[in-house]
C-alpha cells in the first residue's frame, strides 16, 4: 500500500501545480476582465452607449466557474490518495 502511494505522490503534486497555474491565469484573465470593463465605461461615457455585446459578465461568470474547476481538481486528487 505504501508503493501505491508513494507512486500516487508525484500525480498529486503535479495536479496541485496545474491547480495554481490555472488558478493563476484565471485570476489574470478576471483582473484583465476589470481593466476591459473600466474601459467599456469609460468608452461609453466619452461616445455614448456602446451595443450591449460589450457586457462582460458572462466572461466574469465563466472565469469564476474556471476557478471553482481549478480548486476541485487538488480535491479529486487527494481523494484518490
């Protein structure tokens, strides 16, 4: 039993860095997201209202469903240990 572990070890640690690399880039994506909507408002108060396709929040929402994905990922894996 302790082979199978330890075999399952380096599995783990590597789904935990994939968790935090793609933890990461989620969290760039949505920073960025925040930068994009500050500028739709700004554009929008300088030109008038932009079409409602500048709407960002279902990229919000897909970002926050990404993350919620990321920290299940580190759950699965320690579950299999």
């Amino acid at each position: 039993m302790l082979a199978a572990v330890h075999t399952r070890e380096p599995d783990m640690y590597r789904d935990e860095e994939l968790r935090l690399v793609v933890e990461d880039l989620v969290r760039v994506m949505h920073d960025q997201t925040r930068g994009l909507e500050a500028l739709v408002d700004h554009l929008g108060q300088a030109v008038g209202r932009l079409p409602d396709g500048s709407d960002l929040s279902v990229v919000r929402s897909e970002l926050a469903a990404l993350h919620v994905r990321a920290k299940r990922l580190v759950t699965a894996a320690h579950q299999r240990v």
